[in-house]
C-alpha cells in the first residue's frame, strides 16, 4: 500500500518573495534619528513649558499613569496607617522589637506615599489623600489583627500584594514612563525587604513560617 499523501503545504512564489524581498530594500530610510539634535530639544522644551516633566519624549498615557499611582499612593497610605496602628497596639512578650520594626516600616511606607504623590504633581495630577474611599483605591487592605502573630501575617500578606502590584507596574510603565519605573522600582526593592523582615518575624515569633 503506498504511504499516504503528504499535505500539500501553500507556499508564496519565489516571485512573490522576491519582490516582497525588494520593496522592503527599497523602503526608504526612517528619518528619525537616534537621538535628538540640541537645538530641538532646546525649543520643544521652550513649548509647553507648563506640563512640567511632561515632556515631547514621553510616550506614556499620562491620564493612566496619574490614576494608577492615585492607587499606589492609596496602597501607600493604608500601609501607614495599619504599621502605625500596629506599632501601638502590639502587646506581649518581646513585642518591643517587633513594634520597632512595625514602626520604622510606618515611616517608609510614608516616604513611600510622599515619593508617588510627588510624581503624580510632576505628571500634571493632583494627589489624591482623601480619606473618603481611600481602602478602595488601595492595593492592600488594612485588616483587622488583634494579636502579634496576626499582625505580622497581615503585614506580610500586605507586602506580598504590594510586591506583586508593583512588579507588573513596572512592567507596564517599561520604556513608556522608565521614571515612574524607576521611583516603582526604588519602591519595590524596600518592600520585598518589609516583606522578608515580616517573615523572619514569623519564624522568630512562631516558629515557622506561614507561607
Ligand atoms: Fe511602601
Ligand atoms: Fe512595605
């Protein structure tokens, strides 16, 4: 029996390869320089003077980005606000280190708020610290611990969120906004040592971690 017939696979004409091949040599040259000569810069800088940092290179939407960091600055705020109540409100054996701990991160997380409301104002917004919805926009949650254990997982899980939210944040502003991503990526390294300060915690308070 003869073996059965391969299928037969449509292939374009070596005419039409060729001649795809030659319009694509022939294409003219891209006009657009690597970099931009001084003078240009010089005079796009002088126009539009009142968007700021806004600038003719930036190749992000800046309505999306104000409004993406209008949530990471509510992530911000929240985490204030729960390592601050945490840092007072902790009680128990050895909680004083832990509630030194909590307390230094309520002071990073503030700068980290003040550093993402700074660019939103260089993005032309306005930041927005309304208390009203505020749990809403943010990322993390706020939670509701009422023993050190309990804080120390609420924490951890909220800078695991914030890790996460950030890496992809990051991605996303890319070559688009790289400073915005690099503020997010400033942000992102202090977090992921929050989040590992909160399991060496765990270990230490309950012997093993929970995640
Ligand atoms: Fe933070
Ligand atoms: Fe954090």
């Amino acid at each position: 029996m003869p073996p059965p017939a391969l299928p037969t696979i449509r292939t374009d004409s070596a005419r039409g390869w060729r001649a795809r091949q030659r319009s694509m040599m022939e294409k003219p040259e891209t006009k657009q320089p690597f970099l931009t000569d001084i003078k240009t810069l010089r005079e796009r800088a002088r126009q539009n003077i009142g968007d700021g940092g806004v600038t003719f290179t930036y190749e992000g939407d800046v309505k999306k980005a104000i409004d993406i960091l209008q949530s990471v600055l509510a992530t911000e705020l929240v985490c204030v606000l729960r390592y601050t109540m945490h840092a007072v409100a902790a009680t128990g054996i050895s909680s004083e280190g832990v509630k030194a701990e909590f307390k230094q991160h309520a002071q990073e997380e503030h700068q980290h708020a003040l550093q993402v409301a700074e660019r939103i104002n260089q993005l032309g917004g306005t930041p927005n610290f309304n208390p009203e919805g505020l749990a809403t926009r943010s990322a993390s949650e706020y939670g509701h611990a009422d023993n050190l254990i309990e804080m120390i997982k609420e924490n951890l899980i909220a800078e695991r969120i914030a890790v996460d939210h950030y890496r992809e944040l990051i991605r996303y502003f890319g070559d688009r906004d790289p400073g915005t991503r690099l503020m997010l990526s400033g942000i992102l390294v202090v977090e992921e040592e929050h989040a590992n300060d909160m399991h060496d915690l765990l270990v230490a308070h309950q012997g093993k971690p929970m995640l």
